[in-house]
C-alpha cells in the first residue's frame, strides 16, 4: 500500500489511521433556514470538523440512507459544488464527494474535491472511465441492492466471502478503465443491504479486507446496526460507534467514516499507542 495518496494535489498521510468527517450537505441536514442558511452552516460545521483533526472532508448531496429518495442531477450539483468552492478555499484538507453519478464527480473535482466515494462503487454508466480520466483516488463500496430497497431482504451464504469478491471484481474493473491501483481504497459497506448479522460478521472479520494491500475505509458512525445494539436513536449511538471503530482499528482500517470527529481522532491516537508502543505530536 502506498502511504500517501494524491488527492488532486493535496496529500493524504495514511501511515497513521485517519479520520473522514462527515458533511451532509441535505435540506434536512441543517434545518436552521433556506438555501444560503445551509451552505453558510455546512462551511461552518466543515471548519470545526478540521479544527477537530478531520484529515478528509466527505461532502454528501444525496441522502443513501434506507429508503431514501433519489436526488436529480441539477439539484445534487446546486447542493454540493457551491459547498465544495467555498471550502476548498477554508480548509486546506482533501475534499471527497460522496456521490454515484459521473457529472456530479467530475464537476466536484473542477471545484476543487480530491477523492471520490461511490456507494455505488462506479457501476454507473461511464463512471470508472470518468474517474481514470479525472486521475483522483476512489473509495469502492459494497452495496447489495440499491438505497431504495436494499434492507428488505438481505441474504449472503457468506457475507464476508461475497463482499470480498465484489470488491475484487470492482478492483478489476477500475484497473481496465485505467484507474492505478495505487488510487483505490476499499469499504465493505455497513449497513447497506446488510442484516444485523452481517454487519456483525463483517465487523469480526475486517481484517479479511486489508489483505488486497489497499487501504480500507468504514462508516460506523451512528449507524442502525447501533440502534438494533443499544436500542438508542442516532444522537445516542456515540459510545457504541467508537467500539466498534476502535474494533476496525484494532484490524488495520485505515480511514474512519465519522460524524463526531474529536471522538474519534481521540479513539485513534488512543489504539495507535496501545499498538506502536509509543505517542506522537
Ligand atoms: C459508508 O459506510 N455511509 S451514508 C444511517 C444512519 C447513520 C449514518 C442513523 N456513505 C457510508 O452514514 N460512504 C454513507 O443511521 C458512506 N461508507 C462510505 N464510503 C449513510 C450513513 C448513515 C446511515
């Protein structure tokens, strides 16, 4: 694995686990006012995610939350792109758009985004040719079904296994596009079309996913598989997400998905002194 990747020219150190903050850039996600309300406190929430030691940005026009609705192309572009603009100017960290459609990546790139995270893993038409054109790193993430349905009725033989192979696959397909290895970073997915099972053998068994040499990235943060866990709502589930980020660190994740940053840098320099033996900074 190379430890630094190029993110349209600014670096991202992987040597040390990271931590991708968050950015919800939905309507509903900072619901204290109109249009400019919600790009004035996205900018701002970004800022302090950094000031708290986010090492990447993850910006997000488009809920992927269970049975959420799909989002158009102008309206994901109208929400994120002004957003990226302005922050590539605030913050100095790499900018990842979370996104599965090719105009919204290549157009979040021209304003200054460095990494791309697919949920859909770039099975969309013409996405693995526009990243290799674009020449940023891509996160590939396992999905079984899509957002709309995808917890109905999840079913694997081995979810571990299956997922393995999906990503193999994916991996293949990048490298024929033309994207370098070097730029691919891998995720198994919590959470999507994934039972309560599955995510808890996936999470026993991360360390199964580091052995394709690319760095891995979770999103735990908050997520339902915490609600069916603790039975809490999402504002609750902070003591149970850094568990099972500090499980994910103990197997050699590499980036950590995350909405409450401070909590979880904390939880990587903690597990990083237990493993190395000593501190840094
Ligand atoms: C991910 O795992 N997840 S969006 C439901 C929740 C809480 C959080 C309250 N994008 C991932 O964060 N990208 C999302 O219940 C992602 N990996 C990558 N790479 C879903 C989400 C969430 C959903």
């Amino acid at each position: 694995m190379s430890n630094e990747l190029d993110c349209n020219g600014r670096v991202l150190d992987l040597r040390t686990p990271q931590v991708m903050g968050i950015l919800n850039v939905t309507p509903d996600s900072f619901s204290d006012g109109g249009q400019h309300n919600t790009g004035d406190a996205a900018v701002r929430h970004a800022v302090q995610m950094c000031a708290e030691g986010a090492a990447i940005i993850d910006i997000g026009g488009e809920s992927t939350r269970p049975g959420a609705e799909a989002v158009s192309l102008d309206e994901e572009l109208d929400r994120v792109i002004p957003v990226i603009e302005r922050l590539h100017q605030e913050v100095d960290v790499p900018l990842s758009i979370d996104t599965v459609k090719p105009a919204v990546m290549r157009a979040a790139i021209t304003a200054g985004a460095g990494l791309i995270n697919d949920v859909n893993a770039l099975r969309a038409e013409g996405a693995t040719e526009t990243v290799a054109s674009l020449g940023v790193p891509v996160c590939l993430m396992h999905m079984q079904g899509s957002p709309g349905t995808m917890q109905k009725q999840p079913a694997y033989e081995n979810v571990t296994l299956e997922v393995k192979d999906f990503l193999q696959a994916r991996i293949a397909a990048c490298e024929q596009a033309g994207i370098a290895r070097d730029r691919i970073i891998l995720d198994p997915g919590f959470g999507f079309g994934k039972s309560l099972a599955h995510n808890l053998q996936l999470m026993r068994e991360l360390s199964a996913f580091t052995v394709a040499g690319l760095p891995l990235l979770i999103g735990v943060s908050r997520k339902s598989m915490l609600g069916r866990i603790l039975g809490a709502e999402p504002d609750q589930r902070l003591y149970g997400t850094i568990a099972l980020q500090t499980l994910a660190l103990m197997q050699g994740v590499h980036i950590l998905r995350s909405h409450d940053v401070r909590a979880a840098v904390d939880c990587v320099k903690t597990v990083m002194a237990v493993k190395t033996g000593y501190v840094t900074d």
